[in-house]
C-alpha cells in the first residue's frame, strides 16, 4: 500500500464479483475509488468468480460469460442469458449461509441484485459491489475510467490486476486474516468472498477488515 497518503489518495482496481476480504482491505484505505472499465478481460480470474464456504469446504462459484475470441473489454463481457446460473449461485449460498447468524440481514437484497437483469458483466458486478460497500458503511467517491491508461495517473495507487485468484493472498501484503466466527469447520478459513464476512458477523464486518489490513 502506499505509504504517503497526502500525494496518493485515489484506487485504480479493477472490479471482481463479490470480491473477496482482501479487496476491501485495500478498498477501505481510500476514499476515491475508480473502476477500470477498458482493460482486457481476464479469464479465470476473480472478476467472474468468488469462493464462499459451505459443508463441504471451500466452492468456488463463476458467473457464466460471453465473449468473443480474443480480445474483449471488460464493459462488453455479457452475462450468460440463463437463470439456470442463478439459481444454481443462490442455491449454493442459501445452503451455506441459511443458518449463519446474519444470514437473514442481508438474504434478500443479495438475492435481488443477483436475480435483478443485467446485461454486462461489469454492471452485475458494479450493483454487488454498492451493496456491499454499503453492507460495510463505507462510501467511497466511486467512479468508472473513461479510458484506459497503461500508466497510472499521478495521485492514483494503481491496483489492477493485483488481486489475483491463482496466487495465494499471502504472496502479497495486503490482507492479514482477523479471524471470526464461521459456521462450518473447526479452522478458519481467510479470504473468501465478502459474504461469508457479512452473514456470520454482521455489522462488526467493517470493524474485522480494517482488523484485516496488513501490517509490517
């Protein structure tokens, strides 16, 4: 993270789908936020995907993409037409988090945006985010990029492509796990998606990522 907040004060990151713990370490460090929009899309990566916990262990859940071969700006990607995805991704929550302290909290609204129409990929995302920055009490001056740029822009900490679901959050020094409760398993598991966070701890959840942030 950057150590001098006064020159460095706007986040350049691109958008996952219920991002992980360690994206909001590094969202809550900053007030502005901006979203690339004309980067490349990623296969495999965390913008199409995000793993929650269930009975049987770690899942890994992926929204069904299309695009065309090659290469494709993220604001293109389409969203599978189907609710056969969408169900499948509630059913597995529901299943995981039905009898999680808070899971009554926050079940519909997620359940709305996840079922609500969207066409692009990044405007899903986009509406998952806002509830889940909301969930937190954290409200960024959020912002989408008008273009891309190779270079970072002077006052920008550029995160793109930085948060990556092959490598292990451990090889990066961001997100240092505050353990809470959960409700499957006697170990803890880190770095999940925001919403395990939210249903087994509720509101202290922005309490447990600023907890979570990394320290030397």
């Amino acid at each position: 993270m950057p150590n001098n907040k006064s020159e460095i004060v706007n986040l350049l990151i691109d958008l996952h789908y219920l991002p992980s713990l360690e994206y909001f370490t590094v969202l809550r460090q900053f007030q502005s936020v901006e979203l690339e929009h004309h980067e490349h899309y990623v296969k495999q990566s965390y913008r199409n995907r995000c793993f929650i916990n269930t009975a049987q262990g770690v899942q890994m859940l992926v929204v069904p993409v299309i695009h065309k071969s090659g290469k494709t700006l993220i604001k293109d990607v389409r969203v599978e037409d189907s609710v056969r995805w969408k169900n499948n991704h509630w059913r597995t929550i529901e299943s995981a988090y039905r009898k999680a302290p808070y899971y009554e909290h926050y079940a519909d609204d997620l359940k709305e945006i996840l079922y609500r129409p969207h066409t692009f990929l990044f405007d899903l995302n986009y509406a998952l985010l806002s509830f889940c920055l909301k969930s937190i009490r954290h409200k960024p001056d959020l912002a989408v990029s008008a273009a891309y740029m190779q270079t970072a822009a002077a006052g920008y900490h550029d995160m793109r492509s930085a948060i990556q679901a092959k490598i292990p959050y451990s090889s990066r020094k961001h997100y240092q796990p505050a353990p809470y409760y959960q409700i499957f398993g006697n170990q803890f598991v880190p770095d999940l998606s925001l919403v395990d966070l939210l249903f087994c701890a509720g509101r202290v959840a922005g309490s447990i990522l600023v907890a979570s942030q990394y320290k030397e």
